[in-house]
C-alpha cells in the first residue's frame, strides 16, 4: 500500500512538471488557453487581449494584429480587431476592423474601418467610413455610404451614396444617395434617388432616375425612365421615359418613346408610341403606329401603321399608311388618305388625297384634288376628282358628279332619269338622249316629268 502512494505521488509530480507558473501546457504551447478573460491559442504573441476576447492564429507581423477589443473573436493570420470594435469577429488572413464595433470581416484583406454594424465578406471587401454596411463579394466595397450595400466582385458605393445598394459584378453608385445599381457593370453616377437594373445599364447625372434592361441609361435626364434592351434618355430629355428595346429621347424632353425602336429627336413634349415610331424636330407631337412618324411637324399627330407628317406643322395623320407632306394645318385621315402641299386641307376617306390643292377637302372613298394654283376645291363621295379651283364636287364617280362652282354655275351629270322620285322629292336631270334639261318630282299622287330646257 505505501509503494503504491508513492508510485501516484510520483505521477502527479511528473504531470505537474509539464505546467508552468502560467498554466501553460509547456509540451503544447500553441493549445487553446485561457489567460485572463481572454481564450488565446497558436501564435501566442502580441498585444493584450480583450475583456472574453478568442484569438486563435498561427502568426502575424504586428504586435496589434490580435483580438483587441471587448468579445472580439480574431481566426486566421494576422487578424486584427481594436480596442474600439467591441463585439466584432475578423476570420481570415490580414483582417481587420478598426473602430468598428459590432462588425464583421471574413476573407483575405477584407476590412471595416469606421463602419459600426457592418459585414466585409470576401477577399479584399471593405466598408470604410460606411455604419450599417454590407459589402460581399472579392474587392466589394462601400466608401462614406452608410446603411448601404455592395454585393458582387467589384460592386461597390462611392463618395456619399448612402442608402443605397450596388448588387453584381462592377456595379456600383457615384454620388447617388437612396439608389439601386443591380447587375453587371450597372452604375448611377451623380444620380440621387435612381435605379439602374440591368448588364451595362446606368445613370449618368441623371436624378431621380429608372434605367432598366441590357444597356438602358439615362445622361443628364432627371427624373427619367429607360426601360428595355438598349433603352435610353440622352442630352437635356429630362422628364422623358424609354420604353422598350432601343427606344429613346434625344433633346427630348417631357417625352416618351415606347416600343421597339421608337424615339423622340428634338421633339419636346411628344410620344413616339410602337415599333420604329418616331418625332423628329417635332415637338408637342405624337406617333402612335408601327413606323408612324412626325418630322419637322410641329405640333402634330401620326396614328397609325406607316403613318407620317412631313413638314407640316399643326396636321395629324390617322390610318394606315396615311400621311401630310409639306401639308401644315391639315388633317389625312383613313386607309392611304394624304395631303401633298396642300396646306390647310383635309382628306378623309380610303385613298382620298389633296395633291397641291391648299384649303381643300377630298372626304369618302377615293376621291381627290388636284390642280396648280388657289385650291379650295371639294370633292366628296365615291372616286371624285375635282380639278377645278374653288369648286364644290360630290357624287358616285368621276362621270356621275354634281358640280357647284364658284361663279355660281350648277354642273349636273349626264342621267336618264331612270330615279323615281319620293314624295316632297325634286329630281334635276339631262336626258343626254333628247338633249334636255328636266325636272321630276312627286305630287303626292304620282310622278310628274317637266321638261325645262331643250337644246
């Protein structure tokens, strides 16, 4: 019994030997230990811990590179967390947080500096003077941007672009507080309160701002839209918006272009609405059609497919393929009706046309003006063509016409008379086989013919 007891007083004097004055394991120097509040394990060199700090790293090559600050947890090498970021944890090679308390550093590099509450994720990711940040992503970063957030390789928020958030790779905010930037190489650049969503879409000094779709941007176009592949608002169109894949305002401003292709140049106040319509130098106009177009027409409508003012102000042009040319103040209306130099006219009707014909109305299906000169001619109904200045036409055809001119003068057709007349009706007509003038009408009792005139 007694060569036993000293057998385990011998044991216990061997383990004892193996601890020093410190408690350390001086057969494991680098094993987890605690010395203080602090728990500290591998490279055991270095600055004071903090108050429940854990710093475990295997080397580093500053004598501040250690956890600290209050509960702050330090992973990896050459980790560093101050004494004014309590409660923040940096895992990784050479990272950090610097007065930045509650704040987290994952990643080689990766850094919060001034940046309260806030995550750097990723190698090189930093937030720098940027509370309540996130920034996530190989070289993400936020820079003066408080409650903000980068997320994506190089995505990053740039000199005071707080509240905001720049998602994808390269995207980022300049100057543009309260804005989105998502997508790759999305950007706002001194664009306040803006949006850019989409690969290469951005805003460029353009406040208040929706750039949406591959390639959509807005330049110097506050309080704009540019929505679709390739979408955009350029020079002075603020309070414009681009809808649709290649739509766009150009000196445009207060306009809109939606639809593919569809667009306003130098066309203030004016819609280009559909595929390929457009206001060229045509402000206070709309097209509104596949291809429907205004230029140089100010104040002017094209509705329709095809349809276009050309040189003329103040004229709207309504039907497919309908259209004004050099026409101001004029008005073309149905399937192919148009106006060719004929100011102050109006066609009206399936290929109804005033051709050189100013002040003149060609309205029903086909019928037309023409003629050198003054125009005020008239010509309605069905394939009438008045060539006559200041004259009144309307009938069935070209042949079968009544005609009031200027000076008074009433042109009747040539007729049989083969009409019977209704009662209260009166009939004029020239019986082209007896060479006659003669009337018709109904008493009540039956058809009375007289004869006015014989030639």
């Amino acid at each position: 019994m007694a060569i036993q007891t000293l057998n385990n007083l011998d044991n216990l004097a061997i383990q004892r030997s193996k601890i020093n004055d410190n408690f350390v394991d001086v057969d494991n120097p680098t094993a987890i230990e605690q010395v203080g509040t602090a728990m500290i394990g591998g490279d055991k060199t270095g600055n004071a811990r903090g108050t429940e700090a854990i710093d475990i790293q295997s080397g580093r090559t500053n004598v501040d590179q250690v956890a600290a600050g209050t509960k702050n947890i330090t992973i990896g090498y050459a980790a560093k967390t101050d004494a004014s970021s309590a409660y923040s944890n940096a895992i990784g090679n050479n990272v950090r947080n610097l007065t930045s308390d509650n704040s987290n550093a994952m990643g080689n590099g990766a850094y919060n500096a001034v940046s309260a509450y806030s995550n750097a994720m990723g190698n090189g990711a930093f937030n720098q003077g940027s509370p309540n940040s996130n920034a996530m992503g190989k070289g993400a970063r936020n820079i003066y941007c408080a409650f903000s957030n980068a997320i994506g390789d190089g995505a990053y928020n740039n000199t005071t672009s707080p509240n905001s958030n720049a998602i994808g790779d390269g995207a980022f905010n300049q100057a543009s507080p309260n804005s989105n930037a998502m997508g790759s190489a999305y950007n706002n650049n001194t664009s306040p309160n803006s949006n850019a969503m989409g690969s290469g879409a951005f805003n460029e000094a353009s406040p208040n701002s929706n750039a949406m779709g591959r390639g959509a941007r807005n330049i110097y176009c506050a309080n704009s839209n540019a929505i679709g592949y390739g979408a955009n608002n350029n020079t002075s169109s603020s309070s414009s918006n681009a809808i649709g894949r290649g739509a766009f305002n150009d000196t445009s401003a207060t306009s809109n272009a939606i639809g593919y292709g569809a667009n306003n140049n130098t066309s203030i106040n004016s819609n280009a609405m559909g595929n390929g319509a457009f206001n060229q130098a045509s402000a206070f106009s709309n097209a509104m059609g596949i291809g429907a177009n205004n230029t140089t027409s100010t104040t002017s409508n094209a509705i329709g497919n095809g349809v276009f003012n050309n040189t003329s102000i103040n004229s709207n042009a309504m039907g497919n393929g309908a259209f004004n040319q050099a026409s101001a103040f004029s008005n073309a209306i149905g399937l192919g009706a148009n106006n060719t130099t004929s100011t102050s006219s109006n066609a009206m009707g399936r290929g109804s046309f005033n051709n050189t014909s100013t002040k003149s109305n060609a309205i029903g299906y086909n019928c037309s003006t023409s003629g050198a000169g003054v125009g005020f001619r008239t010509a309605i109904g069905q394939n009438v063509a008045n060539i006559t200045a200041t004259s009144f036409e309307f009938g069935t055809s070209n042949t079968n016409k009544v005609a009031l001119k200027s000076t008074g003068d009433l042109v009747l057709p040539n007729a049989s008379g083969a009409t019977v007349p209704t009662i209260g009706q009166v009939i004029l007509f020239v019986d082209t086989t007896a060479n006659t003038l003669n009337a018709k009408w109904h008493d009540g009792e039956g058809v009375i013919t007289t004869t006015l005139a014989t030639s």
